[in-house]
C-alpha cells in the first residue's frame, strides 16, 4: 500500500492527533477508528515493532526525529502528541 506523505508541519492539537489517527490506520488498518488520547497502545493490541513502525511514520509525517529517549517512553497516543509538540 502506497501512501502520499503529507509533511506540512501543521502542529495544531486537533490537526495533529487527527493525523496521528492515519498514522495509526495506516500501520494497523484493524485499528479503524478513534481513540483517546490518554489510550494506551498497548491496549489497541499494538504491539512493539508495529509501535516503530508508528513512529518511523510519525517522523516522517512531521518532518522530526524522535530521540531514543522519547521512543522508549512512548505508551499512549497523548505521549506521541506530545512528541511532536516538543519538536515543533
């Protein structure tokens, strides 16, 4: 599956968890819906490579790179928000 990447650097809250929404949908299209911010992705049933892949797409998406640090931390949908709001 193909996908056009959207770099802009929109950083607005709802425009960024609406695009880490794709993110998710396209790494797991099983997770077809909405979640909150504090859900845990874990609980989704993501599971550690596919959380890479999440982020990889992330970094992508936003034009950032994540910091190990970040990434080994990163347990819900807010946690990556707040990522992105850090390298904004």
């Amino acid at each position: 599956m193909d996908i056009t990447l959207d770099t802009t650097t929109e950083t607005t809250g709802a425009a960024v968890l609406d695009r880490v929404h794709e993110v998710i949908r396209y790494v797991t299209p099983e997770l077809d819906g909405r979640y909150a911010p504090e859900q845990k992705l874990a609980d989704l049933g993501v599971d550690s490579l596919s959380l890479v892949e999440m982020l990889v797409q992330v970094e992508k998406r936003f034009g950032i790179a994540l910091d190990d640090d970040e990434v080994v931390q990163v347990e819900t949908i807010q946690d990556i928000l707040d990522a992105v709001e850090r390298h904004a």
